[in-house]
C-alpha cells in the first residue's frame, strides 16, 4: 500500500504549494485565466472525490471484510473451530486472536491500520493529481496570453514589451514549478513502481495459490484482486498525468515556435527567437532515468508478470 510521505517530501511539497498559489493569485487578474483555473479547481475536486469513494468507501471494505465473513461463518458452520480465524494481513500480536474476541480485536487493530493507509494514499492523490492539474493549467494560460499577444504585431511597441516580458517572467516561474515538482515526482513515482511491481508479482501468486487451495471461495480473492487493481491504477494515473503535463507544455514550446514572429519589430522578434532557442522541453523522469509515459505502465505491469512468472516457477 502506498506509505504515507516522508518529511523532507512534505516539505518539498508545501515549497511547490507555496509557489503555485502564489503564481495564480498573479493570474486570477486576467477573466480569461481565472475561468481556466477555477475549471482546474472543480477537475480536482471531482478526482479527490473519486479517489476518496473508491479507496475509503470502497476498497477498504473489499479487502478487510471478505475474510471476516468467511472466518465467522466457517467457525459457526463447521467444526474447525478456531482454525477458521485468519486476518487479511499477516501479522504478530501479543494476544491469542485465535479466539472470537481476539480475532474481532486484531481485525479492528488492522481495519484502523488500513484505514489510516487509505486516507494517506487519498491526499498522497490528491497533492500529485492537483499539482499536475495546476501545472497543465499554467501550460494552457500561457498558450492563450502568448496567442492574445501575437494576434497584434502592430501594438505599440513599448506595451508590446512590457506584455512579452510578463509573459517571459512567467513561463519562467511555470518551468521552475515543472522542475520541482520532477524531483519530487522521481521519488513518489519510483516507490510507486517497486510497490505495484512487487504487488502484480505477489498478488497473482496469491490469487493462483487461492484458487488452487480453495477453488469454490471466491470471496477469498477480492482482497487480493482489489490490491492488484489499485497497483495498475497507481501507476496508470502517475504515468498519464506525467505524460499531460510534458505534452501541455511541449505545446506551449510548439505555439512560440510556429508564430509568425517576422511580422513583429526587430526588438520584438529579438525576444522571440530568444524564448524560442531558451525554451527546453519538460521531460518528467523516475528512477534510472526512465521517462514517465502511458507506454512506461505498460512496461511496468509486463515487469510485474514476468517476475510473477519467475517467482511461480521457483515456488513450484
């Protein structure tokens, strides 16, 4: 399960706050950049949302209550007795919980566990899906502040300047913004790739070990399955909003490049070209250099079952 955020991270991720609040605040000036993001406000709260429902309300149910039901029914209706009790966890305690009040107090030792896990993976979510909304926002205000200023090449020439260097002073602070967050997302998005490949790998071992062992217990791979579905959407969702972000600005770069820059005073088109020959692609990496793309989840899950593939022959 996602672990919640180390301190030095945190603090990483307030610095990137700070500064993307401070950076709309300067926009929210202009309709047309406060109508794009106050969009991006309600797409964040639309996907904490979502993420909240589907990880707390649930996939916590899906994998803490399946073998509750089936240790108490199994204990009621046969005679294995206490034999019958298993957590969804493995895990010590320094109790007998092999006994119906045990049991019930070690699984409400384990439900607050993955509960609290959850909630931590819900804002661990919500910061990376906001900051890369933010982002993409900025990519798209600055395509239209830069569109606004080219459609009039015959503006007075010192306004013209002062608009231009704006919007120069700008793309700058969203650079420097893409740039923090690609450390932070390095470490999130490498823990998210040993978490879910190591996840595929057990999970699928654990699912083929069930359904060997207890062919008609279906209830007995929901926990395992649900795990392995939020392993896929972990990395789907780094790697998606990776790539959106990359491409928003690789459009920004694409918008100054094909500009009719000639039409402009020489002063004017001086700036441009230097804005054009300045500008570097956004490129977010993970561990090893690896470029965060829909293609790298790909790669990541085939990982995931080749090592399971691996581990299934040694077991055997």
């Amino acid at each position: 399960m996602p672990l919640p955020l180390s301190t030095a991270t945190l603090r990483k991720s307030e610095s990137i706050s700070r500064h993307q609040y401070g950076a709309i605040g300067t926009r929210l000036e202009d309709p047309k950049s406060a109508a794009i993001y106050a969009n991006v406000n309600e797409k964040v709260e639309t996907w904490t949302e979502i993420t909240y429902f589907a990880l707390v309300k649930l996939s916590i149910p899906g994998i803490m209550l399946p073998k509750f039901i089936i240790s108490f029914y199994l204990y009621f209706s046969t005679t294995l007795g206490e034999d019958t009790f298993s957590l969804p966890f493995p895990m010590w305690l320094p109790f007998d919980w092999k006994t119906p009040h045990g049991y019930l107090i070690a699984y409400a030792i384990q439900y607050a566990a993955v509960y609290y896990v959850f909630h931590a993976a819900v804002c661990h979510l919500g910061f990376l899906i906001g900051s890369c909304e933010i982002l993409m926002a900025f990519a798209m205000d600055l395509k239209q502040e830069f569109n606004t200023l080219v459609e009039k090449p015959d503006e007075n020439q010192t306004e013209l300047k002062k608009k231009l260097s704006k919007f120069i002073q700008f793309h700058c602070s969203a650079k420097q913004l893409v740039e923090e967050l690609a450390d932070l997302y390095k470490f999130i998005f490498s823990f998210g790739v040993l978490w879910s490949i190591s996840n595929i790998c057990s999970t699928l071992l654990l699912v083929e070990m069930e359904m060997v062992n207890n062919a008609g217990n279906l209830l007995g791979l929901i926990q395992p399955l649900t795990l392995m579905f939020w392993s896929f959407v972990l990395v789907l969702l780094y790697c998606d909003f990776g790539e959106r972000v990359c491409g928003e600005f690789d459009a920004v770069h694409n918008t100054i490049e094909e500009c009719d820059w000639y039409l402009f005073p020489i002063e004017i088109q001086k700036m441009l070209l230097t804005i054009m020959m300045a500008d570097q692609p956004v490129v977010l990496k993970g561990f090893a250099n690896v470029v965060i793309t829909r293609e790298t989840s790909k790669k990541i899950a085939n990982g995931g079952y080749s090592y399971f593939n691996i581990l299934r022959q040694f077991v055997k």
